[in-house]
C-alpha cells in the first residue's frame, strides 16, 4: 500500500520532469541553415536600421544596441559610429539609400563578410486609454556580401507592458497609464525596450535566431542537441 | 524507508538542476562592455563631446586588462575616432592599429581609414 502511494507520489515529478524538457525543446517550424551554413560568415556589417516609426530616435538607438548581441554570439562587428560616418563622407545620409548600396561595393569598402539590414517597425510610446506602452518591433535581413545571397532573415519586438499586471481597478489603470507614458518618454524608455528587441532579434540561440560565429565557442555546435 | 525517500528526493532534485542548467547555458560574455554602448548612442544623439568619451572607454579598457578580459569589437576603433575629434591624430592611428590587431577582420576597413587619414595629414 505503502508502495503505490510513493510511486503515485512520485508521477507529478515525473511530469514535471518532461514538462522541463519539453520546455527545452520546444518544436519550431525548422529554419532553413543550409546557405548560412555554407557562408560562415565571421564579420558583420550592420548598416543604419531603416525607420518606419515616426520616432526620429529609433535608428540610432537600434544601431547602437546591434553590435552587442551579435558580437557575444562569435561575431566581428564593424564599428557601427564609423560606418555610419564612412556613409556620411559619401554623401549617404538616409538609411534607406545605405540599404541600396551594392554588395560588391560594401565589400570592397569595409571587407565584411555580411551585411545586416534593419528595418525598424515601431518604436515608441502609445497612449491606449486603459494601458499605454512602449514597443519596439523590428526586421532583419542577413546578406552574404560575397554572393549577394541573403543568408537570414528574422523578427523580434518587445514591450514595455510584458508580464503586466491589471491591478487597481479600472481608475487605477488610467492613472497609472498617464504617469507611465510620462516616464517612459522623461527617461528614453524605448532605448530600454529597444535593447531587448536587439537582444532576441540578433542572439544566436534564439529559436529560428542567427547561427554563432566564430569567435564563439559554440560555433558550428547550433542545433547539434536536436540531431 | 525514510532515508530511501530521502535519496529519492535527492536524485529528482539533482536531475532537476541538470535539467535546468542545461536550457539556460550560462556562460561568461565573452567581452567586458562597461558603458561602451551607451557612449556610442551618446555619440549619435551628439549630447556629450569626445572628451566625456575618452574618459569612459579608456576605463572599460582599462577595467578590462585589469581582469583578463577583452574588449568588444568595436570599443578602440570608436575610441580612436574621439581622439581623432579633438586633433590627436596619433592616438586615432594607434587605437586603430589596436583595433585591427585585437580583430584582424577589420583590417581592409581599418586600412582604408588609416590611409584617408594619413592622405590628410600629409595635405595639411
């Protein structure tokens, strides 16, 4: 009697246990790697993201943010204030214009082994009656500067009202809606969010994210654990 | 029996923490940062001169040597540009060449400015 109560006992564990590892791999659609894979691009030239949100920040702020994730996962990352001044010297102001530059020319200039377009979304604070939040959304396309070839593509956003909890009332929401749309612009909250949307856009190791490069010591080990 | 439990609980509880630590895959950066993004946003938004610059990436670098660390790609090649901005053309040639040395993938960019700047310095 005693038995069956320990093994019934233990069978929620059990569950949790699976639970866990379901957790770890969590079934994607599979990305297709075969062009990355073939590529190994080591060097990342990230041109000035393309903005589509009418806040004149969000370029350079994602432009900023971009060059972290993507060096931690093992990649050479241009100088992203110098490119951008490189562009300058040429006449090149709008990053619209930048993205229309050839590969070959880029390559020539910079000797990078792939380019990285952003394409921003939405960068901002919306004030929406009952919750007023900053998101920032963002694409990104990557392209071998050798073939022409693009080699990946992705999308990421995040919000400032992830894992927010509707409490207070609705009074208490349209208060705190007001005063968080007065803090979030005071202190460059899209900046913040923006840095998560690089985060997950640009992290390898993110389902259907970038590979890692070559500096990283998990280079060419992506997806091994699912083989 | 108490203590068979007890061993039982143990071992769930240790394949648990495997478990664990096998999705976050905690590891090290693999470059000491400081507030180098934060300078180049900075930069961009134009709300502080090269010198503040300077200042805060020659600590990162500083931070950094002092405990084994390298530095993000990056960080001297920018540090170089600021020194370039108040007229020392010396110390934008040397962090440049130590841009390139730490991270020989910019060699073709970093030459290609390295020459621009030698060509102005000699028109001068």
């Amino acid at each position: 009697m005693k038995n069956t109560f320990l093994s019934l006992a233990r069978t929620p564990l059990l569950v949790v246990i699976l639970a866990l590892l379901g957790g770890c791999a969590t079934s994607h659609k599979a990305y297709d790697y075969t062009a990355f894979r073939e590529a190994r691009p080591a060097s990342i030239l990230v041109l000035p993201p393309v903005n589509e949100s009418p806040d004149i920040k969000a370029t350079h702020s994602m432009l900023a943010h971009a060059t972290a994730p993507l060096a931690e996962s093992g990649y050479y990352v241009f100088p992203v204030t110098l490119v951008d001044e490189t562009f300058k010297h040429n006449g090149l102001t709008a990053p619209a214009d930048i993205h229309e530059v050839a590969p070959a020319k880029l390559r020539e200039i910079f000797g990078a082994d792939a380019a990285l377009y952003i394409n921003v979304k939405q960068y901002g604070t919306s004030y929406k009656v009952i919750a007023s939040e900053t998101r920032v959304t963002a694409e990104a396309r990557l392209v071998d500067l050798r073939t022409g070839n693009q080699l990946w593509h992705g999308a990421a956003t995040a919000s400032s009202a992830e894992g927010d909890n509707n409490s207070g009332g609705l009074a208490g929401m349209l208060i705190k809606a007001v005063v968080r749309q007065i803090i979030e612009t005071i202190a460059e909250q899209g900046h913040v969010i923006a840095g998560q949307t690089s985060s997950r856009l640009l992290s390898a190791g993110m389902p259907n994210g970038i590979l890692h490069g070559p500096r990283s010591p998990q280079y060419q080990k992506d997806g091994q654990a699912l083989r | 029996m108490e203590s068979k439990n007890i061993r039982h609980g143990l071992l769930l509880a240790c394949a648990c923490s495997v478990l664990f630590s096998g999705c976050a895959q905690q590891r090290q950066p693999l470059y000491h940062w400081g507030n180098f993004q934060s300078v180049q946003y900075s930069h961009f938004k134009g709300d502080k001169g090269p010198e503040e610059g300077i200042i805060a990436l020659e600590k990162v670098r500083e931070e950094a040597r002092a405990n084994g660390r390298n530095v993000p790609p990056g960080l001297q090649a920018h540090l170089g540009m600021l020194y370039g901005l108040t007229g020392r053309t010396d110390l934008f040639e040397q962090n440049l060449l130590a841009e390139k040395q730490s991270f020989p993938e910019s060699s073709v960019y970093l030459d290609f400015l390295l020459k621009k700047n030698q060509k102005q310095e000699v028109a001068r």
